[in-house]
C-alpha cells in the first residue's frame, strides 16, 4: 500500500477548515479541542517518518522517480506473462493492462503530492495555533500549553501551577472560548449576544 500521512484530519475530517464553514460556537470549540490534541503531531513533533518522505519527494529527480516506480511497480505491476496461467488472451490485452499500469503510477504519484500538500497546510496551520495559544495571558496560556503540547493530565497541570482541578477546569475552559475568538470572531459575537439576551 502507498505511504499515507496521517494527522488531524484523518479522524474528523479537515480541522482547519474555514470558518464560514462552522455554523456554531459550540462546534468552534470542539474543532478547536480536536485541534489543540492532534497540535504535536500536526507540527511534526512525533515521527520523523514524514520528514524523511517529505524529503524524498522534495529531492526526487530522475533517479528518485525510478525508485518510486519501483515501489509502485512492486506493489502494483500486472501479473508476469510468464505464468502460464496467467497468459493474455488477445494482442491488446497486455497493452490495456500496461496503459492502466501506467495511469495507475500518475495517480501514485499526484497523490504523494496532494498528501505533501496537505501535511504542510498542517503544519503551517499547527504553528499559527501554537502561536496564539502562547499569545493568551497567564494562566491561561500556560494551562493549554502544559495540557495540550507537554500532554500533561489535569492532576500534574493543576500540580505545576499550584492551583486546585476545579481552577485548572475554568482556566482551561476560559482558554479554550478565548482562543476559539481568535479564529471564528463572528460566532462569538453571537454567542455572546444571545447569552446577554437569556440573562435578560
């Protein structure tokens, strides 16, 4: 089977999707939750495995094509002739075979290359969210940064910050709906309006 990138969106869907997209501050937050868990491995943090194929794509000249033919052709080329029963039965056979080889190996490729886009739209993406999740005041940029990036559970978060887990909860929470302003502004115009009408 080819080399698949996996990360974010693998599970959930696109999870920086644009924010027109997302009807709800509600649905913000938990897009951002799902976000912030996948943020190491988006950044690139947890294998080197797509370095190393980003590379060889990146440095895929002549010889480089050559081998990924190879991988293809090894997981992918027709059936040898030489299998008696095997053999093509008609002149054209083995041509339509080699042209969809062929159209196969294009498609190998193209897909390589959309998966090079995507994982780079990723770890982009994952570096503007880190960024900003670094931009919140104390505690609360700390609170995410221990929880999300360091994977720390809310008991050693709580621990670190010499603060009780009901705190380490509402600081996280204010967090989250902060840093989910940051990206959908609109949806929390409106939550906030329609939390202003329920009080009144």
């Amino acid at each position: 089977m080819p080399v698949i990138l996996k990360g974010s969106e693998g599970e959930e869907g696109n999870n920086y999707r644009k924010s027109d997209e997302v009807e709800s501050f509600e649905q913000a937050m938990e897009i951002m939750k799902l976000r912030l868990k996948y943020l190491r491995f988006d950044l690139g943090l947890s294998t080197s495995i797509e370095d190393s194929l980003i590379h060889e794509l990146l440095t895929a000249y002549e010889d480089k094509k050559i081998s990924l033919m190879d991988l293809y052709a090894h997981f992918y080329s027709p059936c040898k002739v030489s299998d008696p029963g095997l053999t093509v039965k008609g002149t054209g056979d083995m041509t339509d075979v080699m042209v969809d080889f062929s159209e196969g190996y294009e498609k190998f490729i193209k897909s390589l290359g959309d998966e090079y886009v995507n994982y780079m739209i990723r770890r982009r993406s994952a570096a503007v969210l880190l960024s900003k999740l670094l931009s919140l005041e104390y505690p609360r940029s700390k609170v995410l940064y221990l929880h999300y990036f360091k994977e720390k559970s809310d008991v050693n978060v709580a621990k670190a910050l010499f603060c009780s887990r009901a705190t380490f909860y509402r600081t996280k929470k204010e967090a989250l709906e902060e840093l989910t302003s940051m990206y959908y502004p609109h949806l929390a115009s409106k939550a906030d309006n329609s939390k202003s009408a329920n009080e009144e």
